[in-house]
C-alpha cells in the first residue's frame, strides 16, 4: 500500500483529503460562484435531456414538430415521466454533475479534478467493489422487512426479456448518476467547506442537509416524507463516515450505487421511475400510509444503511474495506 495511505485515524486521512482542496484558489466567493455553475451546466444540461427525449417520443410516433417550440406543445411531462426512457433521462441528468463539478474545479478553483477523488488522486476500485456487493446482500437480506410493513409488492410492468436487455444500460446511468452526486455532495462540498470552514456544522451539515432535502416528495404525507428523509439522512451520513475513514470517495460511491440498484431496478417506489423495475411498491405518494407504516419503512431503511455500514468499517476481514489498515 503507498505510503501516503498509512494514516492510522479516519481524521487524519479526510484532513488529507481536505488538503487538496488548500492547493488551489479556496476563497468564499469561489465556492459561491462554482456552485453557481455547477446549478447553470445542470439545469441547462437536463433540459437538453428533457428536450431530447420528447423529441424522441415524437418521432418514435411517427410526427414531425413544426418548430424548436413545438416538441414541448406536442408532448406533456406527464406523458413523458410515464413513458420507459423517464429514468435514463433522470439518471443521466444527474451524471452531468460530473461535468459540472470538473469545471467547477478546472476553472474557478484552477486545481486538479482528481484531487475530489481520493487522497491518491484516483478511485480505490477495490473498495468500490466491495462496498457495492455488500450493500446488495445486506439489501438483499433485510428488505424483504418491508413486505411485512406493506404485502402490497407486485410485479413491474416490464417483462423479465425487456429487463434484461435495458440492464446494461441503467447499471451504467445507475453508476454516472450515483457517483455524480457523490462526486458534488461527499467530493466537492466536503471537501472546499472543511478547507475553508473548521466546524463540521457547516461543511458537513450543509452538505449533508442539501443533499437529504433534495429527496422530498412534494405530493407524499408528511409521515412518508419524514421516513424517507431519515433514511436519506442515514445514507448520507454514512457516505460521509466511509469518505472519512477511507480518504476515497469508491466506498461511498458503491454504497450510493448499490442502493440505487435496489430502488431503480429491484423494488421500486418512486413514481416515474417505477417502468425500470422488476417489482413496485405502493408509491410513496399513496395518502394511505399510516403513521406506523412510515414509522417502520424508516427504521427498516436506517437498519440496512447502519448493518452495510458496520460490515464495511469493522476491524475483521473479509468485508472490511481493503484500503483501511
């Protein structure tokens, strides 16, 4: 192992992790006007996505909008979040974080990109792996808790054949878009707000608040959306433990992406992005939720993040992440 690894406490090596962020241009009105265009590249890349996939449908059914205005008079979002490429373009939205970060970087702190990725500059893919196996298993293993919290699990729209042919593709929109949000919230916002900020009450309160906020279901009761950001919470928090124990962001990344596989592609309860799963779930939406179901959904949630988390950190081989001593 490279020597720069032998750091035998987690906050010596996120303090190294934190250092690279020192090595370029770090002063406040910087990280403000990065994040000004990591928001712009998004917003307007996700509206080209947007743009496109309509355009698609369009053609796919055969008519031919008169003008650039005219594919959005043609086709409503409602019909576009129904149809079977919503979760590509929703996923690979949110992959263009990574674009957005790296001219962040590159531009308004003038510093390497591959300093967000780890104290070595690079992604341990070992780690990776390892983090994303065993989140599935754990997942895997306690999830089906929820069939005692609701029996209500049916079989997804989509045929096993067409499962199997479009899962390449969304294991690859899966990966760019759960290491994309790693990549802005665990890579760029710890590690510029704890160089520039010394209490963790802002650079990984900040973060951490950003990121579990941006999970709320408008339209869900607010028991539903209360259990849903606890386990967002959780996740988030336990994403930023592997980062600090780690100096790498490979670990938070599987982690991220092994819970994405089970919510996108395994048992769904998002609504829009339910056509990618083989089973779904009463959507989070559905007003019959009770207070315990919620109550029970959340702590189910929590206790596969907390098991998946205590696997990977812990002392004894063989789960334990290969890069810790």
């Amino acid at each position: 192992m490279d020597s720069r690894l032998d750091i035998p406490m987690r906050e010596s090596r996120f303090a190294a992790y934190v250092d690279a962020a020192r090595n370029g241009k770090n002063t406040l009105w910087r990280i403000v006007l990065a994040v000004a265009i990591i928001a712009i590249v998004w917003f307007g890349i996700s509206f080209a996505f947007i743009y496109a996939a309509e355009a698609f449908i369009l053609v796919r059914e055969g008519i031919r909008p008169g003008s650039f205005a005219g594919v959005f008079d043609l086709v409503d979002l409602t019909e576009l979040t129904a149809d079977r490429i919503w979760p590509f373009v929703v996923l690979l939205s949110i992959a263009s974080l990574w674009l957005a970060v790296w001219l962040a970087v590159k531009i308004v702190h003038r510093r390497p990109f591959r300093g967000l990725l780890g104290i070595e500059r690079r992604l341990y893919w070992s780690d990776f792996a390892r983090s994303t196996l065993v989140a599935l298993v754990v997942g895997s293993v306690l999830g089906p808790i929820s069939l005692l919290i609701d029996p209500t699990i049916v079989r997804g729209s989509v045929s096993l054949s067409g499962w199997l042919a479009a899962a390449p593709l969304l294991l690859i929109s899966l990966f760019l878009q759960s290491s994309a949000e790693e990549v802005l919230f665990r890579g760029y916002l710890h590690q510029v707000l704890a160089a520039r900020f010394a209490t963790p009450l802002i650079w990984l309160g900040l973060p951490t608040v950003l990121f579990t906020l941006g999970h709320w279901q408008s339209g869900a009761s607010t028991a539903m959306n209360l259990a849903g950001l606890f386990i967002i919470l959780g996740l988030s928090l336990s994403m930023t433990c592997l980062l600090m124990a780690s100096g790498n962001l490979a670990a938070a990344m599987g982690a991220h992406f092994a819970n994405n596989i089970g919510a996108v592609m395994l048992f769904s309860y998002e609504p829009g992005l339910d056509s990618a799963a083989l089973f779904m779930g009463r959507s989070v939406l559905d007003p019959n939720w009770t207070v315990s179901q919620a109550i029970m959904f959340g702590l189910t949630g929590v206790l596969i993040v907390g098991v998946t988390q205590v696997l990977l950190l812990h002392r004894a081989p063989p789960l334990r992440l290969r890069s810790l001593p």
